[in-house]
C-alpha cells in the first residue's frame, strides 16, 4: 500500500467516521437517557434530509442555510413524535418499544414514499465543487465541514449535558429516573426534551450530509446498524464516545475496502468489532461499568 | 386454565373463518372479453423509483394494445393489467406471483429485476403452468433450469461483456488510443456478478489490463474507499455495474477525485429520469449500455414524442423493455388465438417477432428458444449530452456523434 | 405430574381438526399459498419464542438459524443428492450449534437485555455477510433447489396441499414443543431466569445450563423451517432469508400475540400476516406504499395498545368478567 492510498483512506475514514457521528449523537442521547433502541432513527434523518430539500428548493440556495429550517422543525418533530408514540410505551419491556419504533419507521418511510415519491432528489451547496488537493489526496469542502460539523456538535453537547441546569437533569433522570423524580425531576417531561433533542441533531446533521449524498425514502436504511454500532462502541450516552466511535467505523471501513481482497467483506469487520466489544466491554471504550450521560 | 384456552381457541377459529370468507375461492380462468395481464414490480422498497417508472409503460402498452382494438384473435378482447408489488423481496415475489396467477387469473406475468424476485416468481409460474416474460432481468440462472414457461427478453449475461468489450475498443479508436487499464466495479448480487464474471473473462482474453476489480455490497454508503483505490490505479476508463443509487454516489463521488478525466461506462441501470435529474450537470459525458433510447430510428422518436406528452418523461431502455414484454404476451395471445395458459407458452416459443411495428427494440428479432432464451437481442450504448440520453454506439443507431469530454484527453 | 390424555383438548384438537379439514374446502391455490406462509411464520414465531418468550432472551438474528437450515439441507440435496428430509435434521442442529456458540458467547459474558439483542444482530450479519461471499453457496445469488416435479421422498410436490399440511405438521410440533416445555421441569426455570435470573441463580438453578438448552431448541426448530422455506420456494438468497428483515418479521407475531405463551406468537402470525396480504393487495398495485404505512400503523397501534399481546387482551377481558360476575355474585349474596 503506498503513501497517497494510506493518506487517502485516513481522510475518508474521517470523513465517513464523522457523518457516523453526527448521526450516531442523537441515537446515543435517547438510548442513553430513555434506554430506548430506536429503529425508526434512520427514517427521522430521512425525514430531516427531506426538509433541507425542501427548504433547499422554496427558501434557501444552499443547502446549509437550510439548518435555520431544519433545527427548529425537528425539535418540533421530535417532540410530537415523543408525546404521540414513545410516551405511551415508556414503561413497557424493551423489546415492545423496538417493535413500536421499527412500526414507526416503517409508517414514515412509507408516508415520505406516498408524498415526495420514489424519486431520487438532489441538494447542492455553494461548496460542492470545491475541493482541497493536497499532493494526490483529495478532501471536498463539503467533507472538511461535516468534519468540523460533528466535532461541533459533540461540543455542544456535551456542555449542554455537562454545564447547563437541563443537563443535571437529564443526568439524573437517565442515571436512577425515581431518585430524579424524589428530588423534585419532572422526569417525562426531561425525556421529552431528551428525545427533541435527539431529533435535533439529526436536524444538524442532515445539511451537512446532503450535498454528500442523495435523498430518497429509504435513504435512512443505509444509516440505522451502522449507528448502533458507532453508539455502542462509544458508550451509550457518551457523545466523546459516539465521535470517536465514528472514527473507528469510519477508518474500519476505509481501510477494510483498501486492504480487504473482496470489498463487500468489509462489513464483516465492522459487526466483528461489535460482537467483541459487547462482549468484553459493553460499557463501550471510554465508558466505564453502570454511567450513562 | 380451561376456559382461558377456549376463549383462545374461539377467536383463532372465528380469525380462520374471517380470513376464509375475505379469500373465497377465485380460482376463475380470465373472462372472455378481457384477458388479464400480470406485471410483477417493485413498487415500494430500496427499487420504487424505477418501478414507478416502469407501471407507466406498461399502462401505455395496454392502452396502446386496447387502442388498436385489443387482440384480434380473440374476438378483439381487451387487455387489463393486474399489478402485484414484490417489494424487491422473493418471498413476496413469490405470494403476489400466486395472487395473481391463481386469484386474479391472469394468462401470463411479466417483471423487472432484481433477478433474485424473478428467479423465485419463476419457479412459481413454472409449477402454475403460466408463462412469465422476465423483461429486464438476465442471469445465467434464470434460463439454465430449462423452464418451459420462462421467457427472457433480454440476451444473456455473456453477451453485456463482448458488448462492453466491444464498445470500449469503438471507443477508444474515437479518442485516438487503445483504453486497456479498466477499473471495474460491481455490486456483489447474482446480477453484478454474473456480468462481471462475462466482461472480465471477455478482458483477460483479449488483452485488457484489469487494474482495480472490486465487488462492493448494496446498498453503498460511501463510495470513497472504492473510488480512492480506482484514483490510485490510474485507470483509462470505469466500467461499473451497481443499482441506482449507488450509480448516483459513484458519479458525485468520482467528481470529487476528479477522476471524470476518464469516461465512465455503466450497466443499463442509471437510465430512469430520476438519475439524471439527481446528478444534474455532473452526469455530463457518462457512458451506459442500454436497450433503447428515444434517437435510435425515426420511429422512435415518433413513439416518444407521444409518451413523453403523456408522462412529461422519456420512455428508456427499461421502461422500453417492459413495454416489449407486454406486447410479446399481446402478440403470443395472437397467435394462440386462445387465453389459455399452455396454449400461450406453446405459441410464445414459436413466434418471431420481427422489427416492425410490433418491435420498438433495436433488436434483430424475438424469438424464444427451449429455455426461453432470446438470441435476437442487441444492445445500444448511450451518452450524457446536455443532460439527456442520446445513442452513440452502434453507428446505424446513433442519433448524435459521440462526445469527447475534454478531460479525457491526458 | 399428572399424565394428560388427549381428550382433555377438545378445543385444541377442534382447531386442528379445522386446519386439517381446510383444503377440503377447495380453496385456490393463493389462499393455499396465504395459509402455508401464515403457518410457516407462525412456527418460526413459535421456535423464537422458547428463548424469546420463555427465557426472555430477546433474539434480532433468527434468520440466521432459519438459513443456516436452509442452506444446509438445499446444499447437501444439490450436491451429495441427500434428500431434505434427512438434511432438515442435520440443518436444525447446525442451527441449534451455532445458537449453542452465540448463545455461549453471550451468557457467559452476562449479556442481556438490548444489548443481547444487537449481538444477535450483528452475528445474524456476519453469517449473511459470509454466506454472501461464499462461492460454494452460490453467493448472492442463491441456491435454486432442484427441481424434480411431484417427488415426495425428496421434499417436492405439485399440489400445495401437501405443503400445507408439512406445515400444519410442522406448527402442530413446534407447539407441542413449547406446551411440553412450558409444562416441563425446564419452562418453569426459564421464567424463574427471565423473571429475576439472579433470584433463579440463587436457588441454585444452572441458569447458563437452562438457557443453552432454549437457544439450542430454539435454533434448531428455526433450522426445520428454514429448510421447508427451501422446499416451498426452490429458491434461497441471504437476500431473503438471511436479512434483518426476515428476524424483524420473526419477532413481531410472537410480540403481537403475546410473548412467553404456548399459542400466542402463532396467533400474532394468523391474525397479522393476513393483514399484511389483504392490504397488499388492496393497495399494493394502485398506490406505492399505502399497504406498508397501513401495515405499520397496524403493527405500532396494536403493540401500544395491547402491550402483552391478543394473549395478555384475551386474559384480561376474562379477568374482567370474572370480576365482574364475582361481584354479581356478591350483590347476590347480599340480597339474600
């Protein structure tokens, strides 16, 4: 393996790691505070990419103005979704609330097929042409901003959960909910900004994964597994974990293509992984046994 | 504990009962004023953009079919189009190709890809005694069982390799040097690997230089690591056999490794409207092997001019073939002069479709041999010009001259 | 124990009766095809259930149980011509082996709860993701059984009906299966592990013990299914039996019936599975994707509204009017 192919796979690991990121930052928040496994994740970043097209289309020439459209929305989206579908199941046994939330999914996708239609939909951003050619190595603006994106977002992030009254809370509410409830923590209605806030981040994430890919229904599938695998190698609730977790992944599958005889193996590495840390650290690689958030 | 298991047990007879009644017996032969064709399509799933696409061509067949008249020999009977979603599953594939054949009665199925829904709707329509016109799917597999009720469109797998050898070599005469370094790229289902399997023997016997040659697995998530590789190869031209939205990621990702100084060359998959409408101006200059397009003859042209009044889109090469399939059962049902099933599938393996109004393929003539395979068939290649596809190769098809991208020339 | 004798049933052995009657009733050969793929899922749901519902070891990966069957039998019959009938058994055990190795893995390392759930994923993955890659197995592609017409030796006949009572058969025994386990020694110590397993552990119960042998069992009677899935179809891809998709349709019956129960995860496939075809094809032709919003709502609406299943519903509306006769009963009484 040369230089430029070493150096390249390591950018496009990164890169790669960290839209696994921005993804996975959501799904660790609802994990880890509601303890809830949401399948229909990949379907709200679908619905969330479809609201950049379309404020792409009606408001905004670039597709990442459009987070002054998708931030608010998914907030929104996320909080009815919350009261409609997860409140009623909060209390029922895990494997219930991933049947409801696959339901879940399966209905947006559908309803976002019966609505915008099968086609394929695209979204420039004024940054799509521009790329960065260092020696034989490439990096396209639009890759260094989700770059800087999710580092981004995992900082905020955290000092939300870490600094801010709302984070103490949520803290305790995902750490021992009727201890949080004794101390006076309105603990639902904590899980509720909890799961908005979830929702927000793929409100984030979707402009800046846009102008790196395309938009159809079933666009969220691609993201789903793969998420779970980047939220449980960082531990669930960690967003430090869930960022370097992307890079893994990302990496993993860089190189897995690079060094692999047969590509479509690659994947096999990433589930292995998996399958070893869940059994010999669960807890994830910065997480330490029982903390969560 | 008794009672319990009653009550149980009462409301799964009255559940059995519910579900008989809603499924009375509707195993009728199709009335004698309208025959009923099924079309077996992915009409929601990781494939709905183009099943969509395709239900519109097939409605066209049958209006254009019902517009003559309907079919002559049977007393002008109309024809009605019964369609089942296969949601790109085979064993839903293989529950909607049992409805239709044994609760709508139809005479005869066609379908689309992916081929592992054609390759289980087969077996059913094999044992179902129906004969099922498979339009756009070819693998080796589909033929090789020697079903009698089976009948492929298009040309076997074996012949996309020597096509795209061919072409390539065409090519490269027109850009004024031998393209030998190919990078090849396929997605890793029985499709992908049976047209890989073709070219690169077609290559490796004649003097090709196969210098990336990588299966990816479908859906693709990034196609950097794959293009990274391509990059690094230094390749005279892509060739790559994926579905379309791993077509879509492949086109906007080798933009960003400015690897568009080759051409690009795929596999009559990125045809549908939505592709270039998703890729705009970046699809500029890509090649893609094809089964019809709107230039190739004056009569196409006419055919689209009407199509594209009626659904504002081109008709292309895949909605082209199903549109074929429906008129080689239209034209079977002819011949039969009866709508019955073994009847249809004797008349299907003795006509001979030739160019005509009843063959809009640039194709030499349909005729089905015992397996069912069609050795009449040919195929085009077409270009990205001004964002519309136009037919370049062969020469007696192509519509406009073939254009070299500046980049390409090194 | 009390030995039970079989006229203790009557109800039980009505609905078999019913089910064995059913094609007399000259139904076409697409409700045939309904009743076949209800009953398959409706076994498949049973086996998931023993580790499932009993144990209440969450599994995500069955399908790989159900095409490592599946595989095993179609390749021994393609290639060495050994009848799936014999290469069903030796399908199941593969099956339940590698159940017994995952499940091995997963215990000892006191995995449970979601986090079982996702290793079961990913190693449902890495079987497909083999299987995909594997030539022998005729990688994505598939294996096509071969086809030798009416052959009842060979596991193949023209007429559905012989299917559908294989799959009668097969149902019939998975539910034995689970009455004999659930009545047995080792059910009981399944719902001690699944209700509190340190509890279990602490009288002295080898729950690592008890807990493979569910695995195995459950794995194994997936295997069978797979390898009747093979014979039905003649055609298997990891595409369509190895996916997610398929261990996503395995746990929802059990979940909508009503998990842990002897009938429950059968009833979920009959009363769920019928809906999914009625609404495709309603809808299924006329408008891309109405059937599937409609059979997801379905599903979501049912799983929150009746969180234990049809099962937990059926019991507590008796509860109800027991309740409610006791206290007429009462008022009775107080008359008087």
């Amino acid at each position: 393996m040369n230089s430029t192919i070493f150096l390249q796979a390591i950018v496009n690991g990164l890169s790669m790691g960290s839209i696994y990121a921005l993804i996975a930052c959501g799904l660790t928040l609802i994990f880890g505070v509601m303890n809830i496994i949401n399948m229909a994740h990949g379907q709200f970043l679908m619905w969330a990419m479809y609201g950049v097209f379309f404020s792409h289309s009606m408001l905004f020439s670039d597709s990442y103005a459009s987070l002054l459209f998708t931030v608010p929305l998914s907030f929104v989206g996320g909080m009815l979704i919350f009261v409609l579908f997860i409140r009623p199941i909060l209390n029922d046994s895990p494997i219930n609330q991933i049947l409801v939330t696959l339901g879940l999914g399966m209905v947006l996708e559908n309803l976002a097929l019966v609505l915008f239609t099968s086609d394929l939909r695209n979204v420039t951003s004024g940054l799509s042409n521009s790329k960065i050619v260092v020696g034989s190595v490439y990096v396209s603006a639009t890759q260094i901003v989700a770059f800087i994106g999710s580092i981004a977002m995992t900082f905020v992030l955290y000092q939300i959960v870490q600094r801010s009254a709302l984070g103490r809370s949520i803290r305790a509410a995902s750490e021992d909910p009727e201890a949080a409830i004794l101390v006076g923590i309105k603990v639902k209605r904590v899980y509720l900004i909890s799961f908005a806030l979830g929702a927000t981040c793929l409100g984030v994430a979707a402009p800046l994964l846009t102008p790196l890919y395309y938009i159809s229904p079933t666009i969220g599938e691609l993201f789903t597994l793969t998420s779970f695998v980047v939220v449980v190698l960082g531990g669930m609730g960690n967003f430090t974990g869930a960022l370097i977790g992307g890079f893994i992944i990302g990496l993993t599958e860089a190189f897995g293509y690079v060094l692999l005889p047969v590509g479509s193996l690659t994947p096999v590495l990433i589930f292995g992984i998996f399958i070893l840390l869940l059994l010999f650290k669960p807890e994830g690689i910065l997480g330490t046994r029982g903390s969560r958030v | 504990m008794k009672g319990r298991a009653a009550l149980l047990c009462v409301v799964v007879l009255s559940l059995v009962m519910c579900f008989g009644v809603l499924f009375l017996p509707t195993d009728v032969q199709a009335e004698q004023k309208t025959v009923k064709i099924g079309a077996l399509l992915t009409l929601t799933g990781s494939m709905a953009t183009v099943g969509r696409d395709l239900k519109d061509s097939i409605d066209y067949a049958a209006e254009m079919i019902n517009a003559q008249g309907g079919i002559k020999s049977l007393g002008w009977a109309k024809v009605q189009i019964v369609y089942g979603d296969s949601q790109a599953k085979p064993h839903i594939a293989v529950s909607e190709t049992e409805r239709l054949i044994s609760k709508e009665g139809v005479v005869a199925i066609v379908d689309q890809y992916p081929s592992a829904t054609t390759i289980a709707a087969t077996s059913v329509a094999e044992r179902k005694k129906t004969p099922f016109v498979a339009g756009i799917s070819y693998a080796d597999i589909i033929t090789d069982r020697g079903y009698y009720f089976t009948f492929q469109l298009e040309p076997p797998a074996a012949y996309v390799g020597v096509a795209k050898a061919k072409f390539i070599d065409w090519l490269g005469s027109k850009m004024g040097r031998k393209l030998t370094r190919v990078a090849h790229l396929f997605e890793d289902t029985d499709w992908g690997q049976a047209v890989g399997k073709s070219q690169r023997e077609y290559w490796k016997s004649n003097g090709y230089d196969i210098v990336v040659d990588m299966s990816y697995a479908r859906p693709l998530s990034d196609a950097s690591p794959l293009l990274s590789k391509v990059k690094a190869a230094n390749p005279d031209i892509v060739v790559f056999q994926g579905y379309i939205s791993d077509n879509i990621l492949f086109v906007k990702t080798g933009h960003r490794f400015d690897l568009w100084n080759v051409p690009w060359l795929a596999t009559g998959t990125c045809m549908p409207p939505a592709f270039l409408e998703a890729v705009k101006e970046q699809g500029e200059g890509l090649f893609d092997l094809n089964m019809w397009a709107f230039d190739i003859s004056k009569e196409a042209t006419a055919f689209n001019k009407k199509y594209h009044a009626k659904y504002q889109k081109d008709l292309d090469g895949n909605a082209a073939l199903m549109y074929q399939s429906v008129w080689v059962v239209k034209e079977g049902l002819e011949k039969a002069g009866k709508a019955d099933r073994q009847a249809l599938a004797d008349a299907l393996h003795k006509i001979k479709i030739e160019p005509g109004p009843n063959l809009i393929l640039p194709y030499e003539y349909i005729s089905f041999d015992k397996k069912g395979i069609n050795a009449g068939g040919r195929f085009i290649f077409t270009q990205v010009q001004n964002q519309r596809w136009v037919t370049v190769y062969p020469e007696n098809h192509a519509g406009s001259p073939v254009k070299i991208l500046p980049e390409w020339k090194k | 124990m009390k030995s039970e004798a079989f006229w203790e049933y009557p109800v039980q052995l009505l609905v078999l009766a019913v089910f064995l009657l059913l094609p007399l009733w000259g139904l076409s050969s697409y409700v045939l095809n309904t009743l076949i793929m209800m009953l398959f899922f409706g076994f498949l749901a049973t086996a998931w259930n023993i580790l499932g519902g009993f144990a209440g070891q969450h599994s995500l990966g069955n399908a790989a149980f159900v095409g490592i069957g599946a595989y095993t039998s179609t390749f021994l019959f393609s290639q060495y011509g050994i009848s799936p009938w014999i290469g069903m058994w030796i399908g199941g055990v593969l099956a339940g082996i590698f159940g017994l190795f995952l499940g091995y893995s997963a215990f000892r390392c006191g995995l449970k709860g979601p986090f079982f759930l996702l290793v079961t994923i990913a190693a449902a993955q890495i079987v497909m993701l083999v299987v995909l890659n594997c030539r022998a197995l005729g990688g994505a592609s598939g294996l096509t059984v071969p086809y030798v017409g009416s052959h009842p030796a060979l596991f193949q006949f023209e007429s559905k009906i012989a299917y559908y009572y294989v799959a009668v058969g097969l149902l019939a025994a998975g539910i034995l299966v689970s009455i004999l386990v659930s009545r047995h020694r080792l059910g009981y110590y399944l719902v001690a592990i699944r209700e509190n397993e340190d509890a279990a552990c602490a009288l002295g119960i080898d729950t690592l013990h008890y807990k493979l042998l569910a695995t195995f069992l459950s794995g194994f009677l997936s295997g069978l299914g797979g390898t009747f899935y093979a014979q039905y179809i003649l055609f298997i891809d990891p595409e369509s039996i190895l996916s997610l998709g398929l261990s996503i349709e395995i746990i929802v019956y059990p979940i909508l019936g009503g998990i842990g129960t002897v009938l429950g995860p059968a009833l979920g496939a009959f009363i769920l599975y019928p809906v999914g075809e009625l609404a495709r094809s309603v809808w299924g032709g006329s408008a891309a994707g109405i059937h599937l919003l409609f059979y997801g709502a379905f599903l979501m609406l049912c799983i929150i509204f009746m969180p234990k299943g049809v099962v937990g519903l059926v019991r507590r509306i008796q509860e109800i009017l027991k309740g409610k006769l006791r206290a007429r009963e009462v008022e009775a009484l107080a008359k008087e």
